[in-house]
C-alpha cells in the first residue's frame, strides 16, 4: 500500500490530484505538482537527523532582521524640480530614485568605490565558467534527444544569479563562526581530510543490481571526473576565501531546479520565447519539455542526496513544494469576495508578496541557506544568509514584474505584458488599484474581457504603481544588505551587497 504524506505535503498531494480531475490547461501543473511532491517527500524522508541548534554570537541581531515589510502603505520617492541658473528645470527628478542609482553606480565607479564593492565576478567567475559544462555532465543521459532538450536552456544566455549567490555565500561563510567538528559526511572543519569524491558516488549499494540506474550511475561518474579541470573535488580558494566541492554542487543543483521550473512555467504559461530563444515547447512540443522539466528535476535530487547532508537535503527538498505551492497561489480565483487579492489592501500584498516568495524568493534564500549549511557555519550565519537570499529573491521578482510594463521584449529576452495576458496583478496593478478602482473588476476577471489588458495597462502608467513598485523592491534591498552585517567584512561580502543593489537597476 502506498504511504501517503502527512501534513503541508500530503495537502499539496491531494491539490495536484484535484487540479488533474480539472479542465486540461490546468492539468500538467496538477501532474508536474504531484512529481515534485513525491520528490520532495522521498528527499525529506531521506533527511533524518538535525544538527544541535548553535546560535552563535549574533543571533538576537538577526532576529531583529525578520520584522515584516508594510507594502500597501509603501509611498512612491517625492519628486523635485532642479533648479539651474537658467531656472527650473522641466525634468522632475526623483531624489530617492537618484540616491539609488548613485549607490548602484559605485560598483563601477572610482578605483577606491571599486574596492569597496568588489565585481562578483572577479572572486568567482572562474568557477561560474565552469557550470555551463559540468550541467552538460550531470545531464548526460545516454539518449540523444533527451540530452538536447535538457540542455536547450543552458545554451542560452541566463543569469546565472543563483550559482554566483551559492558561491559568492561559500567564500563569505568561509572565515565566518563555524561548528567545530563534522556535522554530516561531507561538511566538517576538517576539510581536509574529506573524501569529496562521494558526491559523485552512489549513495545506494543496491544501485548496482538495477542495471539501467547502474548505467545511468557510470555516466555521470565518468563524466564528472573530468569536470572543472579536472580537478572535481579541489577547494578553490581566492583572496582567502573558499569554495569547496559541495558548494560548487550545490549551485549546479540550484540551477537545474530553476531551469526545470522555466520548462513547466513556459509550457503552462504558453510561453512564445525564454532567454531570446523559441520557448521550450515550441521547439520541442509539450511533452518533450515536461519529461526534460521532470529529467532535470530527478538529476538534481540524485545530486542532492549525494550531498550526503540531511539538512541540506530537508531545505531543497522544501524548495520544491514551495515551487509548486505558488504556482496553485496564482491560479486562485479572485472572483471570490473573499478572496485574498478582493481589494487592494494589506491581505492582497501579504498574498502576493508570499506567492512571490515562493515562486522566486524560496529557491534563491534557501539556496543561500544551505550554501552556508555546508560552511558548518553556526547558526546565526546561516540565517543571515537565509535573510539576505529571501529579500533579495523578493526584491528581485519586484523589479521583474515593474520591468513587464517598462521596457521591450528585445530587451527583457521574454514578452513583455505577458502578466496581465495571463490574467496575474501584479503590485504594479494592486498599488495603481488603489488609485483607480475602475481596476477592481478587471482584476476580479483576471483581464479576461476584450480591452481589459490595454485599459489595465494605461492605469498602470497613470498611476504611482511602477514608482511604488521599485520603492518596495528598495526597502527588500536594504533588508538584503541589512542581513549582511551579521557577516564578517569580505571581499565576498562586498561582492553580495553589490548583486542586491544591482538588482534595482537591471533591464532583463
């Protein structure tokens, strides 16, 4: 008989079966929905065990960190005249807005601004051109198609914000207050005299008696070995700072959840491009691009578990619930007077901005969490790292949804528009509804009438929203840098505080 899971796990369960029982746009959300439940209910069964609580020195700082954000009262920057010998100028200037941009440009100002904030990628850029090639290995299957779907996003031009932030966490977390001793197989403050090779080891001896996982299990084992030139399980240490093994891991599987999470998105989403390319499943149809979304979802759990960490298994593991947890919270229906988003209050930011956060933020916060998990750092570390990761994600998705209506599909690499296509308000909408309660009835009918997109649109920019918009992702922005704090001074550290005000100020 098949164990059911209890509690949030066995809820979402039961969700993704009813949504299958649902009308067929909704179905490979409800079946990508109950995968990711079964995966993550394996993996955390797996995680027993738990690492004696060690606050460290700075915890009732970090406690300070959580106090929440009120969005709906978030007020856009006042706007001043300049004032010039030939008189006031016509272009109002946002002062707030400025000061921002100022902060931002340090990163690429005078040689004694560049030292304080230090580009990411002189500390870890190296190792990002490794990830590219080593996915390629990790993903090897052994079948030609399934290989060139499951690569097709990793050709293109991504971020890769998520692997920079596991590593540029490592290097800061490395001279940071750590355990004393090994609190799991690979993590320990012995490094070395750990065997990092075990993470492309099975960790099942039974493997071998199942002959395809076997083979399946030899081509990456072989592959591997020869990743980051060829020298796999080496620490790569920069300036004093350290990455291990596990941590340039750990960002290879954070990259496979995302870009499995882009494959189920475009297919549900009826995605026309990603990242200037044809969306997955134009290319490739979709059935291709949810068995490679599922392909790469199994890859990253193998290489989870053979992290050997219970903890860090727990936390990634979590990362795919909350994955699909959001995606149920957008389709809500809003017609409902009750409704969480039936006016445009507190409760409506609580619910997108928690919907946010799961969709975006979870993934890069408890990324940063088990990026210093495998540190062995204490506890109080870990949680700033976790504090900065969750802000930053929000801040993040913040200006993602403000660049929907601010610049072109050529630049954003994705169609712009396509939030209130798909029928989501977004807090641009929510804060202009506030001003224009004409939106509510489009809002309640998700965009859904002939001329309800264009109107939405218009109100948008007639209103504060986009100001406000970027107001809130600035305040999630000092919050991120807030958290740093807690950390020793790095170059790393410089390097993170950099990537949370670049955020502010990015175009695609």
């Amino acid at each position: 008989m098949a164990t059911k899971a209890r509690g949030a796990l066995g809820q979402l369960g039961a969700i993704a079966r009813d949504f299958i029982r649902k009308p067929s746009e909704t179905r490979p959300l409800g079946k990508f929905a109950v995968g990711a439940a079964k995966v993550s209910h394996f993996l955390e069964s797996a995680a027993t065990g738990v690492r004696a609580p060690l606050p460290g020195p700075q915890y009732q700082a970090v406690a300070r960190l959580k106090r929440p954000i009120s969005a709906s009262t978030v007020v856009a920057p006042e706007k001043t005249t300049l004032k010039t010998e030939a008189g006031p100028s016509s272009t109002p200037i946002d002062r707030s807005w400025s000061s921002a941009l100022e902060n931002a440009s340090q990163t690429v100002g005078t040689c004694e601004k560049s030292k304080r904030l230090v580009d990411p990628k002189d500390l870890v850029g190296s190792e990002l051109s490794f990830i590219t090639d080593n996915l390629a290995r990790l993903l090897e299957s052994g079948h030609p198609m399934l290989n060139t779907v499951s690569r097709y996003y990793f050709s293109a031009s991504g971020k890769h914000i998520r692997p920079l932030l596991v590593m540029l966490v490592a290097q800061a977390t490395s001279i940071a207050t750590k355990r004393s001793g090994r609190t799991s197989i690979l993590v320990g403050s012995d490094t070395d005299h750990i065997d990092y090779s075990l993470m492309d080891r099975s960790a099942s001896l039974g493997i071998a008696s199942d002959q395809e996982s076997e083979k399946s299990n030899r081509l990456i084992e072989d592959a591997t070995r020869s990743g980051h030139g060829g020298r796999p399980y080496a620490p790569h240490v920069t300036a004093g700072l350290t990455i291990l093994p596990t941590h340039r891991r750990l960002a290879e599987i954070t990259e496979m959840i995302h870009t499995s999470s882009l494959l189920h998105d475009d297919v549900i989403d009826h995605a026309e491009t990603r990242r200037g390319l044809p969306a997955i499943q134009k290319r490739f149809g979709n059935k291709m691009a949810i068995f490679a979304g599922d392909f790469l979802l199994a890859r990253a759990s193998m290489a989870l578990a053979r992290l050997r960490d219970p903890e860090v298994i727990e936390v990634m593991a979590s990362v795919l619930c909350d994955l699909v947890d959001g995606e149920f919270k957008q389709l809500k229906n809003l017609e409902d007077e009750d409704a969480p988003m039936a006016r445009p209050d507190e409760n409506a930011f609580s619910y997108y901005l928690d919907k946010t956060y799961l969709k975006t933020g979870s993934l890069v916060a408890k990324s940063c969490r088990s990026s210093a998990i495998l540190s062995n750092s204490t506890d109080d570390i870990v949680e700033a790292a976790y504090i900065y990761g969750r802000n930053l994600g929000i801040a993040f998705q913040l200006i993602d949804d403000l660049l929907d209506f601010t610049v072109s599909s050529a630049e954003f690499g994705k169609p712009v528009g396509a939030d209130l296509e798909l029928g989501l308000a977004t807090a641009p909408v929510l804060y202009a509804w506030q001003e224009y309660p004409e939106l509510g009835p489009l809002v309640a009918r998700k965009f859904s009438e002939q001329g309800d997109v264009s109107k939405a649109w218009e109100l948008v920019h007639a209103s504060k929203g986009i100001e406000r918009t970027r107001e809130l992702a600035r305040h999630y922005m000092e919050r991120a840098c807030e958290a740093l704090a807690i950390l020793p001074p790095s170059s790393a550290r410089d390097a993170l505080e950099r990537v949370a005000l670049s955020v502010l100020t990015r175009t695609k």
